[in-house]
C-alpha cells in the first residue's frame, strides 16, 4: 500500500468490522433510492475516493486518513474479543478506545461530514447578508447586486476546500468520546442477525423504554445504541437513570430486538444499509423517498428566499446540489 493516501478509496465502515455482517463472505447493500440489492466483499463497498483528504493552500494531506487508521486499529481487537464471548463489556483504557473509536463513526460518515458542510455554509452566508445589509456606504441597488451575487454562489464558496466538514467535525470528538465512556455499558445478542447503515450508525433513545428514533443527541440521550456485529449491540445508557430504575427492580427490554433495530436503521439511512442477504432481502424493491440532511431555519425573508437549498433532498430544486453533496460511495478497496 503507497504510502500516500490522499487519493486512496477511505473506507468510513472498515472491512474487518464489515465482515461482521457478512454471509458467507459478502455484505448485502441495500439502496435507499431504488430499493435494489447488490452483493459485494467488504473490501469493495463503504469507501469514498478522498473522503478524509485536506486541501491546503493547493496541496493535498492525508493526515487525517493516516490518524483514523491508528482509532481503527486500536479499537479492532476490542470489537473481536466482544463478538468472541458473552458476557463481556470492556472497561479501563478498552472501554476509552472503544468509546474514541464509536464517537469518529459517529462523525466520518459521509452524511454527517455533508451536513456539517451545509450547516457551515449557512452560517457564513447569513453572516455575509448580515455585512451586506448593514454596510451603510452601498446604495439598495448595490446591496441587491451583492446579495444576488452571493446567493448565486455554488456550493462551496464557503466551505473553505475540500475535507473542511470532517475537520470541523473532529473538533467535537474529544467530548463524544467522553461523553459515552462515562456512560454504563452492557451487549445485548440479537436472535437474528442485524445490519449496518453508511450514515450515522448510532441510534440514540429519548427517554428509559423508548426505541431509538427521533433527534436527541449525544448529551440529552438515555440510551445510545451501536451495533458491534450482526449478532452485538451495545448500549450506552445514562447512569443516574440507569440507577433509578434499578432500585425499582425495572429492566430495559424489548422483544424482537433485531427486527426492531433493523427497520429504524432502514428508516434512518440517507444512502445505503449493509447486512447478511438473509436478513436485507426483505427490503428488496423497497425504496423510501429521499429526506433533508438538515432542517435550517432563520434569517429573515431574504434567507428563506434560498432555504431550500439546505433543506431540499437533493436533485430536486437545485441540481447543482447532486454534483456536490450528493455521496459518490464507489466499488474498490484503498
């Protein structure tokens, strides 16, 4: 393998943890927007061209790539030695490098890497129209042009390069990975095999007894929910709560745990979920309708003059969207 990765095909689901929802040794993958259903070795699927790449000052780094590689590798005989036996949950530095390792999922997919793109992009355009409006030495016409002139502006004029999402996103990872260390974890068996989506893998629940759906985050979760192969699922669960309901003798259970998982994920996914044939087959033909990345709100008239352009699924009202956000998830291995 050269040893320069800039160009290289970055696997944001790696093939050692994809070969835990394999069936005799492929990974069914399920399109959210066709509904179709192809086999494929692990090697071959969940990778971007460059996903992790930076561009500075014209110049390419593969810093990043090269740093999420060592999270992978310290975190993969954790994951073995949790899908070898149960009971087992790890504890000391194995659960720090698990929870470092969960928190950079959560963060390099290409969903979340997108939104982080969009919400950035907003954020500085509304600052611009905010300058724009206010300059009191341009006449209303002037203002008007450059307001129009701004708004034109394809994706990516203010995003500052390529890779700029995922850096921004890595600002937080320090503090995801606190947050679920401190947690209280345990591993619950599926009864049937599960699956895997290319977004966000974690499945965060609300309150003690509600399944993972809905938008709580990180810090107002009671449970988040990751699975560690088709067959383990870990949850995180907040320890005050946690303590509360054991001192009332209650316990958190569902039944059909497995089916339950696997159709929230389906729901979930922005692009494509990964799992045994055995278990995506019945989402074969079953395509779901694209959804928002984000919901941004704000700004007063003129910026809802263009709030679609965030909230719109791509490809619909603005086609230059599907060449820029649109994921280019491509067969082959780095």
């Amino acid at each position: 393998m050269s040893s320069d990765q800039t160009n290289a095909k970055h696997h944001f689901i790696q093939r050692w943890f994809l070969e835990y929802f394999a069936e005799h040794g492929k990974v069914a993958v399920w399109k959210r927007d066709d509904g179709s259903i192809r086999e494929s070795l692990p090697i071959n699927i969940a990778s971007v061209k460059g996903l992790y790449t930076l561009i500075h000052d014209g110049k390419k780094d593969d810093s990043i790539e090269k740093d999420v590689t060592k999270v992978e590798n310290s975190a993969e005989q954790i994951i073995r030695n949790i899908n070898s036996r149960l009971p087992y949950s790890p504890t000391g530095n194995d659960k720090f490098l698990l929870a470092r390792y969960i928190a950079l999922q959560y963060l390099r997919t290409p969903e979340s890497i997108r939104r982080s793109e969009l919400h950035f992009d907003w954020a500085v355009r509304m600052q611009t129209l905010a300058d724009i409006n206010n300059d009191e030495s341009m006449t209303e016409q002037e203002k008007a042009t450059q307001r129009d002139h701004m708004l034109n502006l394809s994706w990516g004029e203010y995003t500052q390069g390529q890779g700029s999402g995922l850096a921004r996103n890595l600002l937080a990872w320090k503090t995801l990975t606190e947050c679920l260390e401190a947690r209280s974890w345990h591993i619950e068996a599926f009864s049937k095999p599960s699956l895997i989506i290319s977004d966000s893998p974690l499945g965060f629940c609300a309150s003690f007894g509600k399944l993972p759906v809905g938008n709580t985050g990180f810090k107002d979760a009671y449970g988040i929910w990751f699975p560690l192969s088709s067959t383990r699922l870990l949850i995180m669960e907040n320890i005050p709560v946690v303590k509360f309901f054991d001192s009332l003798g209650v316990r958190w259970n569902f039944p059909n745990l497995d089916k339950v998982w696997n159709e929230i994920q389906i729901r979930k996914t922005y692009i494509e979920a990964y799992g045994p044939i055995s278990i995506m087959e019945q989402f074969r033909g079953k395509k779901l309708k694209e959804k928002p990345l984000s919901n941004i709100q704000g700004g007063g008239k003129v910026l809802d003059s263009f709030s679609g352009y965030y909230n719109e699924p791509p490809k619909k009202k603005y086609p230059f969207r599907q060449k820029n956000l649109e994921p280019i998830i491509e067969e082959g291995g780095s």
